[in-house]
C-alpha cells in the first residue's frame, strides 16, 4: 500500500495527529562549506539513504495533542497572544484556537513517554522499551538528570508506533527534494523577505515573543508546516561529529550513546540562521525549555 503513496499524502491517525508521507530516497545529508550561516559540526556532507517511507507530523505535536495524552500540558506559552505579557497561563483569545500552539518546555525523556503512551491510545506497538518495558507508566518519573536506565532505551523491531524522527530523517523530510538553506530555496537565513513566509523566527515573532499557532506559515513542498522556526524539535540521536564524507550511510541513527541528545529546525526565539535545514543542536535529554518541543513519525 505505502508504494503507491505520492510525497506529502496525508492522513489523520484515531487521536487526530495530522501525517505526511515521507517517500524512500536518498539525499545529501550537512551543509557545504560555502552556505552562509553554516555552523562547522554540519559537515562533512555525505549521502544518506532513507531506504523506508514513513510518515510524519504535519505539525510540531501541539499543546491540545499532548494534554490529552499525558493530562497536562507544561507549556511556558499558553493562552493568547498576550499571555506572555500577563505572566502566560491566561485563556485563549477568543479567535485563537485552544492550545494549538506547539508544546514546549518538554524533555527528550518527555518525549519517549508520549510516543509511547500515544502509541497505546491507538492500539499501535510502542516503539520505546525501557528495561525490557513498553508501558511508559512503569518507568517511573522522566528524569530531571541524565539517567542511564532511560538512556539505554531501544527502539523496539517491528514496532509501529510513534516515535522521534531521526536526525537525517528529520533533515531529509525538511529538505523535501532540496538543497539550499531553507526549503524553499532560499539561501541567505538574513533575507527576511525570503523567508518571512515559511515559519517563526526571531525578527517576526517580535511582537509576540513567543511561539505561534502551527500552521500558519506556509509548508514544504512535503506538506510539512512550522519546519523552520516556531520551536525547536527534538530527533532521536545522540549528538556526535558527523562521520567522512566518503562513508555514505544507509538509515542512520547516530552514535549508540552520548551525553546529549540532537534538536533541530529553530524557533521563534532564534535567528533564521538555525533554523537552516542543515543547522544542529543538541542539549541534555532532561532539558526542558520554551523554545523546545517534538514532531513525531512512525512506520
């Protein structure tokens, strides 16, 4: 069936997340050396394979999608536009949708709970396992300091739920079929007029400061929205140096451990400059912070 799916068909899952089908192919995975804004650990360019489609959120997961799987929702920025000016937590405008601004101030341990725990309210297998355990209930309270237990989670084979992209999955799907900075072939992350209209960054967030209602920019040519800018998104790699240009990879995943965790695509409190395709970021895995939330993908 996923053969005769076309790049960017959508479909909506029991809960209501909103998916693009990512197409199998291969691209060219960092920045070159000449990309104005290029941060050095995005090289060595090299080829990767995605040998596999699958799909991924349309939209960065929002406040509303995560407070009724996990009951609550820790967001910094909630409410309305102004919420931020009133010490946040105040309610919706009345034209503003509830919650549908992207969850923030969430960890990558975070994360692993609400793949999992979305992944049962849809009757799908988990994808995360913890000490030989898929039930996220049994694991205890996500860590507020690296914890080896959580660290040593695996991706459990065959699996069909939720779960973080990997990083050349995300910068794959970002990319949609291209090769400049940004996707839709913009260059120069300070041309504002090139880019305005593509996602939330630092110089048109100013009068909000703060993140944006998803979808509200106009998506890659996969149908993906808010891939540049709005917040910050967590992948599943350990951080390292990319390996030799000449090692051409084949569905990676990263190294097997590490101390930080990789986040991609940039926010509203950023420059455009990292929110480049290409840009990386990384941060303890119990970091939580309002300018950092997740996109899930699945088999």
């Amino acid at each position: 069936m996923s053969d005769n799916l076309k790049a960017g068909e959508t479909a909506v899952s029991p809960a209501g997340i909103k998916t693009a089908w990512i197409p199998a192919g291969t691209f060219t995975m960092g920045s070159p050396a000449g990309e104005k804004g290029r941060n050095g650990i995005e090289g060595h360019q090299r080829q990767v394979t995605i040998s596999r489609g699958f799909w991924m959120g349309v939209y960065p997961v929002t406040q509303d999608e995560w407070a009724r799987v996990m009951g609550s929702n820790p967001s910094d920025f909630k409410g309305s536009l102004f919420s931020y000016f009133r010490m946040h937590n105040s309610n919706p405008a009345a034209w503003e949708p509830k919650e549908w601004r992207p969850v923030e101030s969430v960890s990558w341990y975070d994360a692993l709970v609400f793949a999992n725990r979305l992944s049962i309210k849809e009757s799908l297998s988990p994808a995360y396992s913890i000490k030989g355990n898929t039930n996220p209930d049994s694991w205890g309270p996500a860590p507020a300091k690296n914890n080896e237990k959580w660290d040593n989670v695996k991706i459990v084979k065959g699996s069909a739920g939720w779960r973080l992209p990997t990083e050349a999955q995300w910068e794959y799907a970002a990319r949609a079929g291209t090769l400049a900075a940004f996707s839709n072939g913009a260059t120069d992350w300070e041309d504002k007029a090139s880019i305005e209209d593509i996602g939330w960054f630092s110089f048109n967030s100013m009068n909000t400061h703060m993140t944006r209602e998803v979808g509200s920019r106009q998506p890659n040519a996969w149908g993906l929205h808010d891939i540049h800018g709005n917040v910050n998104e967590w992948v599943w790699d350990w951080y390292a140096k990319y390996p030799s240009p000449k090692q051409e990879q084949t569905n990676p995943k990263g190294p097997p451990s590490g101390s930080h965790r990789v986040f991609r695509g940039g926010s509203w409190s950023n420059t455009a400059q990292v929110a480049r395709s290409a840009y990386r970021l990384y941060d303890n895995p119990f970091g939580r912070y309002f300018y950092l939330g997740l996109r899930l993908a699945r088999p």
